[in-house]
C-alpha cells in the first residue's frame, strides 16, 4: 500500500509540475521532489492531527480520486503523462480511442474511405474502397473533404470526422469536397453500408508492373489480404511490383514476419531481431516466396515508421529490392499492447528492433537507396477557348457557352463534360460560384459573372499541386526492369 500511495505521489507531482506554467529560474524554485516532499509532509500533518484522520487515512489517494471523479479528462491526461516519463512511444489509451489510433482490418458502417496521414491541415482521401458507398457516389482520391452533413469541417482532424462519416447501415450523409484543390465544391448524399477495411491496396499500373499498398501491419487480415495478392502475381502476369508503406505507422511484428517471409525467396536469411530486457529473438525466412519479381520496389517516406522501417531496411540489406523516397522516421522500439480492465490500453516498449545489418535505426530513420523528394508544380492549367464578356440566357447555344463551361469545369463547378448549351446545369454551376464568392444567385449570365470566373480562374492558374515523383521513380525503375527480356 506505501509503495502505492508513493507511486500516486511521484506521478502527481510530476503532473503538476509538467503542467505548470513556465517560470524564470531561480533559487527557489520547486522541482519535481520538493512538490513529493511537501504533500508527504501536508499528508503526515492530516493524518496525526485531524480529528478524523483514522476514519480517513491516505489523504492523498483520497485527494486524487477525488480530483479525478470532478475533472474525469484530467485522468487521461494524468496518465499519459505518466507513461510519456519513460519515453516517448509508450502511451496510455482512453477505451473510446484505441480503434481510431490503431485501426484492424474489420468491419464499420460508414462510406468507405480512407484518409491521408500525410497533409495534416486537410482532409484528403487516400482512396475510396473498392464497391464501397463513396466510390458508387464518385469520391475519388485526392478529394478534399470540406463539408458534412452541410456543416465546414475545414479545420477538423481525422478523429473529429470519422465519427461524422461513420453512422447506422442505411442512413444518409452529405459529403462536400474540393478536386483537384479547385475551388468549387461537389457534393455527395452517400447512404452507409458495412465496409471490409483492408490495410492492403492493389492496382494494375501497366507493362507488367504491379502496385500494392501497405496502410498498416494491422492484423492477420492484413498479411492474408497481402499474400493472396502478392503470390498470385507471377501467374496473373506480373513480372516488377511496387511496394508502398509511406505513411505507414507500423504494426505487429507477427503480420510483418509473415508479409516478409513470403517476399523473400531464401530460407534462413535474417529478416529483423528484436531485442529486449533479457530475451533476445531473430525471425529468419522460411523461403515461401511464390512470386519472385525482375524488380521490388519498396516507397519510403518521412511518416513510414516502426514496422514499415524495418520493411523497408530489411528488403534494402537483405537485396530483396531497392527503396525510394526520403529517410524514415526513426522509430526503432517495439511495443506490447495491455488492455486494461476498463477498456483503456497501456501501449508499454519493451524492445528495441534491429535490422540485420545496420541494427538500431531509433531517431535515423532508414535511407533509401535512391532519394526521391516529392515536387510541388504549378497547376496544370488546360488551354480554354476565347471567352467574351458578355450576357448568357438558358437555352442560348454558342462557342462562348463552351469557354464558359469549360472554365466552370475546370473550377469544380460542372461536374459532366462541357457543350455548347446553356442549360440547368450550366446555372446551377454559375450559382455555385457565386454562393461561394457570397453573391446572390442569379437566372442568367452577366459580364460581371463573366469576370467573376475569368477572376477564379486567374487564382487557380497561381496555385501549385504535389506532384507524387516518388512513385514515378519506382514505377520507372519497375516497369525498365519488366520491360528487359
């Protein structure tokens, strides 16, 4: 019980003095043991003089739960901090954020899609699942997600709208988003249905060159989704593929083994190790390749972290492939993870990993064997035909319709192909634009609206777009090697 109340002690004190405001140094200033000392001795003060202090003993667990029982978030905040004092990959997970944090391939009720880990300060879509509701309603990757359920949720993080897509199978969500980074809005009414979440994607890109991307070392759904695809390739004509873990935060070293162990062709080659206090272990290959490729490459980037690394640094050192992109991100400990009673999840290291040459990689990272940086462009800004300022009606049917619709196409605001007719559809498109510019709509075209897209345009035509030269190098450097009889 004393070494209980002491442990609450310590981390109390620590608490108060990681979560007390800056102050300048000086001689009196309290560290983290005089906080310990001084409620040790405020504790014995209560405890020999109150009058009911035998009716009340541990004055200060009593204290703490108390602060707790007011100030419930405080407790999570407490006890992460506790954790993040031995280092800084050991976490304390409230019950409510552990599938958020550290999703499987399962099961959800939503519109099924993905979203990027990679542009922090938007919500991008990294891919619409095969067959799912958004991909049905014409989500495609790269949309940014701005409004749902009519409300802007610009500003938000991933855990703020995941609850927003998600909901009862059969119900209805509205979902706003940008393509292409124009300005213009589409807007989707997608019904809910039970989405299959894979951590794997796969995608023909031609010349006998495969692609797979690996979002997370999520489960044992996540190895069998891999292996299914990956040992069939050779049959179904593949001869290089493409192995994408950028942004990929790592996972279990089980489903790791197991996606590497049947990459590698050889038997007894060491793949990775796992070294902690007092056990030491090596996973060596077994040689279950099926599909062994003229050419692997293996996407790197700053995000790819833990498991993705030693991915990435095992089939570097082993000679399995060659990895592009930039340096890793330097996580080189492993986790176990302790559900609690309640639900929470103690996330405590207990292992560094080791690559089989180079070994520790903690805070370096891995380096690719070809460093390929991602570009940002300029928009790629199509030629329009010439457009005059001038008034437009519905039913009208010109060349200047066509520049008009071809400018709102290329804004975001003409979902279908452009013509030479000014119908619903091209009004509705102008008063879209003009609701976003904060005008009033309108039932025909003026030379001022006129002005108001050649205007959108001349801002668009500024922009610059990311343009994804690491996988144009690993697709260069796959399809070359396809290519060679």
């Amino acid at each position: 019980m004393k070494k209980r109340i002491f442990t609450l002690i310590l981390c109390l004190a620590l608490a108060i003095s990681l979560c007390a405001p800056a102050v300048a140094a000086d001689t009196d200033q309290k560290t983290g043991q005089d906080y310990i000392a001084g409620l040790v001795d405020l504790a014995d003060v209560l405890s020999y003089f109150h009058i009911n202090s035998s009716d009340n003993p541990d004055p200060i667990g009593r204290a703490l739960g108390k602060m707790f029982e007011e100030n419930p978030e405080f407790y999570d905040e407490f006890a992460e901090k506790m954790f993040q004092l031995y280092d800084d990959y050991s976490h304390y997970i409230p019950p409510s954020e552990y599938d958020l944090s550290y999703p499987k391939s399962n099961h959800y009720a939503g519109i099924g899609v993905q979203l990027s880990d990679v542009e922090t300060d938007r919500l991008v879509i990294s891919s619409a699942l095969p067959g799912s509701p958004a991909e049905a309603a014409g989500i495609m990757p790269g949309d940014e997600i701005v409004e749902i359920g009519g409300k802007n949720v610009e500003g938000l993080v991933y855990d703020e709208v995941t609850p927003l897509l998600r909901g009862d199978v059969g119900t209805s969500v509205s979902v706003g988003v940008r393509r292409n980074e124009k300005p213009g809005i589409l807007r989707f009414t997608i019904t809910r249905a039970e989405i299959a979440v894979s951590n794997i994607y796969f995608e023909d890109m031609g010349d006998k060159t495969a692609y797979i991307s690996i979002t997370r070392f999520g489960d044992e759904k996540t190895a069998e989704d891999f292996i299914g695809i990956y040992d069939k390739l050779g049959e179904n004509g593949f001869e290089a593929c493409v192995i994408d873990v950028r942004d990929n935060p790592g996972g279990g070293m089980g489903v790791l083994f197991d996606i590497l162990n049947h990459i590698c062709p050889q038997k007894n080659v060491n793949l990775f190790a796992e070294k902690g206090a007092g056990f030491a272990e090596v996973y060596r290959s077994e040689g279950k390749a099926v599909f062994v490729p003229k050419k692997l490459v293996v996407l790197v980037n700053e995000n790819s972290a833990s498991a993705s690394e030693i991915f990435a640094g095992s089939i570097k050192e082993n000679g399995l492939g060659t990895v592009v992109g930039v340096t890793t991100h330097g996580k080189g400990f492993s986790q176990v993870h302790w559900t609690m009673d309640d639900g929470s999840t103690a996330v405590v290291t207990v292992a560094e990993m080791l690559l089989p040459i180079s070994l520790g990689y903690d805070k370096k990272g891995v380096e690719p064997d070809i460093r390929v940086e991602m570009k940002k462009v300029p928009y790629p800004m199509p030629v329009f035909s010439p457009l005059e300022k001038k008034q437009m009606n519905q039913g009208d049917k010109s060349e200047n319709v066509l520049a008009l619709e071809q400018r709102l196409h290329e804004l975001g605001y003409l979902t279908s192909a452009p013509d030479d007719v000014f119908d619903e559809r091209t009004l509705k498109a102008v008063n879209a634009l003009r609701r976003d510019e904060k005008l009033p709509e309108a039932s025909y075209v003026t030379s001022n609206t006129v002005v108001l897209v050649e205007n959108a345009i001349a801002r668009l035509s500024q922009k610059q777009v990311w343009k994804d030269t690491q996988l144009e190098k690993a697709l260069e450097l796959a399809k070359g090697a396809s290519a060679k009889n």
